[in-house]
C-alpha cells in the first residue's frame, strides 16, 4: 500500500501514485485547490462548473492542471456521476452527450477519463497487460452498489482483462473518522460485506461513522486485485482545508477537485 506524492510546479499542486510510475502508457493526476484562478468560496484551483462559478476560471483552472501535471489529452470524457454503479466504455459517449454512469473505462490513447469529487472518493484503475483505464466515482451508495465491482467486470468484458493484473489508486477523500452518517445507511453495506464491521463504527444516538476508503479496499480485493497493487487514500478532504473542497465541510457552492487517467 502506498500512499499519493504531493508535486507543485507553476504554483499548481497535483498528487499521484507512485503504483502507477512503472507503466510507460500512463499519465494520471489527482487535483488539490491550490494554484489556481477562482475565487471566494471556489478558491483557487476549481475544477468543475458550479452555480456562481465563472465559466472561464474553469478553463483556465483545467488548462494549468492538465499542463503541469504532464497530460496532453485529444479529448476528455466525463458523465454525469449519479451516485450509482453504472460504468460505460468512453467510445459509447457520443460528443456532447449527458450520459448518467459513475465510472468510465477506455483503452484509446488520447482520450482522458476524469471524474469530480468534493468528499466522495476517486479512484483510478489501470491494466499495465491490456493497456486499458478507469476513472471511478466512489460514493456511499456507489459502493453499496459494487461500482468497483463493476468496474473490474467491465474492464474484462471490454478490453480482457483480469483482476490479478490491475493496480487502484484511492484519490483524496473524507476519511472514515470525519464521514458521520445515519444508521438507515449501514443496512445495505451489511447486506454486501461480510466485514462491514471493519468500516462502520457505531457511535451515539445512532450515528456511526463509515470509512469509504476502507471498504472501498475491500470491494477490489473481493473483485480480484492484490493488497499491495491498491494505492492508499491518503488525504482528507474534510479535515484539509487548504488543500481540498469539501461539500460536507463548505456546503454550496464549493468548488470540485479533479482525478484524470489516460493512455498516451
């Protein structure tokens, strides 16, 4: 397990994984706030369009990420993140198209997959054999949906390939001692996980605490993947203010980080 490396350059910060530094088709990055030109409650480095967000710091934000980080991109593909466990393949988005899925795999170099997260998590998987890719966002109902899962499976359907060779990467995120939820929300993590007990923890009043990142390590090992090919969630976004947004800290609007992986 290792955990993301902070680069700066041009005054942008950006994480990656050293898991992923090995494959030579590669280039990913994870966002932080810091470096770019937003302002107010977008402060700086926004990422995604937000009511009350100027379009143009946007472009401007992503051209500086994109830049700095070393990823050159034909095109990137977003979907609208609902929260579930739908994944597509990047070639069945037509251009313009608003297409609901929270997971997004594609082997074409050139073409950049990209999810937006402001708490919820960011994952990234690669197949260093099948030169393919995913960018997953991970929420609470996605995992209890088995997004990951779903993801491993559509990456054998598509492009052939096999849990044991994939390597994850767990992007910034609320941590497990910052993410209180309600007990209507344990019921279904209960239902899937035979060790849910090593993510939820109860607390007063019915609350319980519930550590994403900790059960999304043991979706992808339950999917197939090898402890040690998934990378550490490092970094909180709730409890780090100055590097990350945070919907549950900030509320709206706030700004949204960025997690992108393609083939070059």
């Amino acid at each position: 397990m290792q955990n993301l490396e902070i680069h700066e350059e041009k005054g942008v910060e950006f994480l990656f994984s050293p898991l992923f530094s090995e494959i030579s088709f590669l280039r990913h990055a994870f966002s932080t706030r810091r470096g770019g030109v937003s302002k107010e409650s977008f402060r700086s480095l926004n990422l995604g369009a937000s009511e009350g967000e100027d379009p143009a710091h946007v472009k401007e934000n992503r051209r500086r990420f994109f830049e700095v980080a070393g990823l050159k991109p034909t095109k990137i593909v977003e979907v609208r993140q609902v929260h579930g466990a739908k994944v597509i393949n990047a070639l069945d988005i037509p251009e313009g198209g608003d297409i609901e899925a929270d997971g997004i795999v594609t082997n074409t170099p050139g073409i950049f997959v990209a999810v937006q997260t402001a708490d919820c998590l960011p994952v990234l998987v690669a197949d260093p054999v099948k030169c393919a890719v995913a960018a997953v966002h991970v929420g609470r109902r996605g995992l209890a949906s088995g997004v990951l899962e779903a993801v491993v499976l559509r990456m054998k359907a598509c492009f052939g390939s096999e849990a044991e060779d994939l390597i994850a990467a767990l992007g910034p995120a609320i941590s497990g001692k910052c993410y209180e939820v309600g007990e209507e929300c344990i019921p279904p993590f209960q239902q899937r996980y035979s060790r849910w007990r090593d993510f939820c923890i109860p607390l007063m009043g019915g609350k319980w605490l519930l550590d994403l990142p900790q059960a999304a390590r043991l979706q992808l090992v339950s999917a197939g993947l090898s402890e040690g090919r998934i990378g550490s969630a490092s970094y909180c976004t709730f409890s780090e203010s100055a590097r990350f947004f945070s919907y549950r800290r900030d509320g709206s609007p706030t700004g949204r980080l960025l997690s992108a992986i393609g083939i070059v």
